[in-house]
C-alpha cells in the first residue's frame, strides 16, 4: 500500500472518532473538479448551517482508488459518503460493504425515475440500490476536421461503419514532406481494453460471455478474434499500405504519446470519454483544433455499440449518520448538480433531463454526439466483474503479444481465454 492511501485512511479515521460533528465526504477528483464539488456543497450546509462537511478529494486513478475503497472498509473506515465508480461496485457492493439506500430515498424525495437507467443497473443489485449515479461517459470518436477537409474527406456521420473507417483513416495517413517518415496519422491506437472493447463490441464481439463468468467460446470465437485482428491492424508493419497509427518506442506510453500527437494535429481520429471534453473544448477555443465527434462505427453488419463508464454516490453499510449523508448523496446527484457537471465537461448528468438540457444547449453539437452514442451503450464488464482488473491485465497483455511480439490473435486468444476460465472460475 503506498503512502498516500496510509495518509488517507488516517485521515478517514480521525474524522470518524469525532463522532456527531458532521459528515465525511470523499471524492476522486483533480483539483479544478474539486473546487467545482465545494461549490456544489453550498446548497446543503445552507440548509444544514450547524453540520460541518467534512470533504475531501484524492486525484487517483480508477483501479488505485478502488484499492483505496477496499483497504478502507477493511478498517470500517469509509466516510460517511463516497464516490463509488462503476469498477468499484462488485467489491464494495457485492461484499456488502455499501448501504442499500433504497429504503431512504422516499424520505429524502428522490425519484428514481430521474436516472438514466442503464446508468442507475451498475449500482443495484436485486432491489436494492448501493450508490445514487452521478454522471456517466459513452465512448465516443473526436476527429481533427482540418485533417479531413485537406484530405478532401466528409465528417463521418452516425451510420458509419468499420470500411468507411478504414479509408479515411489510410487517407490521412500521409507523409507530406517525402522524407519517408509519416507527418500526419490516422488514428490513434490504444491498446488499454477499457478503450479497444468498445471496438470489439461494434464488432459484434466481447471479451467475455454473458454470466460474465467465463472467456472461453467469446473471447476466442471467430468473430472477436476478427476484431481483435482488425484493430491491432492499425499499427501492423504488414498491413496494406502500412500503418494507420503511430507506435510508441514504449507500449506502456502509447496513450500518453497518442494524446500529445492529436493535440498537435497530427492524428485525425481518437477514442475518448466525455473527460477530455474540457481540454478539447478549450483547444477548439483557443484555434488550435477545430474538432467534430462521432459514434464508433460499426463493422458491417453488426449493431452499434459502445461502452459506458458511470460514477455514483454511496454510503457504508455500518453508517450511523443516515439521514445526513442520504440526503447529502441525493444533493449531489440532483440535477442542478449534475447539469453543473456537465456544463464544465466532466461527464454527461445521470438525471435524464438534465443531459438533455446539456445537448440542446451546446451550440458545438458535441454532447448530442455522446448522448445518441450513450443510447447504444452497455455497461462496462467492471460494474459485474469482481476481478475485472486481473481481467483487463490479462487483455492488455494479449493485445501487446499480437501487436508488439506479431503473435497470432487466434492462438493468443485461446490461451488467454483459457487463463480467464481459470481467473474467474477460481473465485466461485
């Protein structure tokens, strides 16, 4: 455990021994989404003036963040309202470490009705409900539109599919200035599968069967390794007309270099979720990118698909401050809350209105993009997957061995379909 989860839990302790003084609340958040969180709280202690919100923020990653959940509750030391994202759930729920809110929230006067409801599915199990969602982000494709417009390429609409893809993204591949070193690349490759399994999805393919509990007949059937092929494709020194994406000299910077190679203009096409919405905004403000989104094209003949990612507020099953920190977790995911959220690009609101208001209001069409994406979403294997992590381990290592070491994805998906049957079968 490193140190700032020791620092953390310390904290979390002593503002539970200070028993009656106020509520604890944690975020994960950077320090610009915090401050926007503090001046969400303004609503409640207005109407609490004698509770003291204790809040705090921790800007860790996903997986390190639910370390830290799991490490807390351990200790019974969670506050007394967290933020519980998606890959969190089947950990903090499903070992009963989060408090079924669903008795409360008549009393606090939340409808449920309001949430999206594939959103509000990752955090209820059976009737009960184990965190109020916050927000949520489909993925989607941003595009450079100056790219396309010199290579005398329409933006891609809705309907595309994975040949449409294709050529343009072999168009805008291009050395401009003859030095046999590529200027401008197609697309970004992204070889994390919390990115590449939405491109698996719209290929008709999955990772893992439907009970989720098995890898074998759906990682290796035929036409997930057809998509699996196609995707790691984009950077085959072997593939027609070459590659389509950069390769980074390191596999583990190929996001980070991907990133920066966009925001220069130098890539056309990126995978992204709604959080880079606030830098490309401020990109596209600046001059620096005119950009345009879109769905993930389809390969022929399958259904459009993406994946979605969601956040949500909960409380620990041994609270003794109930009433203050559910009616806290229903302030926070109200729709003024989640309208502000959305405003400031950090994910789409849950509430349904609110997400709508969100895209009628954007001049830039970007959010009606993610919200018609949003309608074609599932949730990610995470809010099901206990070891989902040991899972994407797993997967990020079978798609460095096809594009790094040229194995063949038939063979490579076998033998890790065969090494999840086991992961998953393990703990059962």
């Amino acid at each position: 455990m490193n140190r700032m989860l020791v620092l953390c839990i310390a904290c979390w302790g002593c503002a539970a021994a200070d028993s009656g003084a106020g509520v604890a609340l944690l975020h994960r958040a950077d320090e610009a989404a915090a401050r926007l969180e503090d001046q969400l709280l303004a609503p409640y202690r207005a109407r609490h003036p004698g509770l003291e919100v204790a809040e705090r923020h921790v800007a860790l990653p996903a997986a390190e963040y639910r370390r830290l959940l799991l490490v807390a509750a351990a200790r019974e030391a969670l506050p007394d309202v967290f933020q519980l994202d998606d890959i969190g759930v089947p950990a903090v729920v499903d070992r009963g470490h989060a408090l079924d809110l669903a008795p409360s929230l008549g009393r606090v006067g939340v409808d449920l009705t309001r949430f999206d409801p594939t959103v509000l599915a990752m955090f209820r199990r059976g009737a009960g409900i184990y965190a109020l969602p916050r927000g949520f982000t489909p993925l989607v494709v941003v595009y450079n539109r100056d790219l396309l417009d010199r290579a005398g390429i329409a933006a891609p609409t809705g309907d595309w599919t994975w040949d449409d893809f294709g050529l343009a993204a072999r168009r805008l591949t291009r050395d401009e200035d003859g030095d046999g070193r590529i200027d401008h690349w197609g697309v970004v490759f992204d070889r994390r599968p919390a990115i590449w399994i939405a491109w698996i999805w719209a290929g008709g393919g999955d990772v893992l069967c439907a009970d989720g509990r098995r890898a074998s007949g759906c990682l290796d059937s035929p036409v997930t390794v057809a998509a699996i092929r196609w995707y790691a494709s984009w950077v085959a020194p072997g593939r027609a007309g070459g590659p389509v994406a950069p390769r980074a000299r390191d596999a583990r910077d190929s996001n980070a270099a991907g990133d920066g190679l966009f925001a220069a203009g130098r890539v056309a096409f990126m995978t992204v979720d709604h959080g880079a919405v606030p830098n490309l905004r401020a990109a596209a403000a600046a001059g620096r990118l005119r950009l345009g989104f879109v769905s993930i094209p389809r390969r022929a003949g399958s259904e459009p698909a993406t994946v979605l990612y969601a956040s949500g507020y909960a409380a620990p099953a041994n609270l003794l401050r109930r009433k203050a920190a559910v009616e806290l977790a229903a302030d926070l995911t109200d729709s003024v809350a989640d309208a502000t959220r959305g405003e400031a690009g950090i994910e789409l609101p849950a509430v349904t209105a609110a997400a709508a208001a969100l895209a009628a209001a954007d001049t830039l069409g970007w959010e009606a993009v993610f919200l018609r994406a949003a309608a074609r979403g599932r949730a990610t294997w995470g809010a099901r997957v206990a070891q989902w992590g040991e899972v994407e381990a797993a997967l990020t290592d079978l798609m460095d061995r096809v594009t790094v070491d040229g194995a063949d994805p038939a063979r490579s998906a076998r033998a890790t379909a065969r090494e999840l049957d086991r992961l998953l079968g393990a703990t059962r």
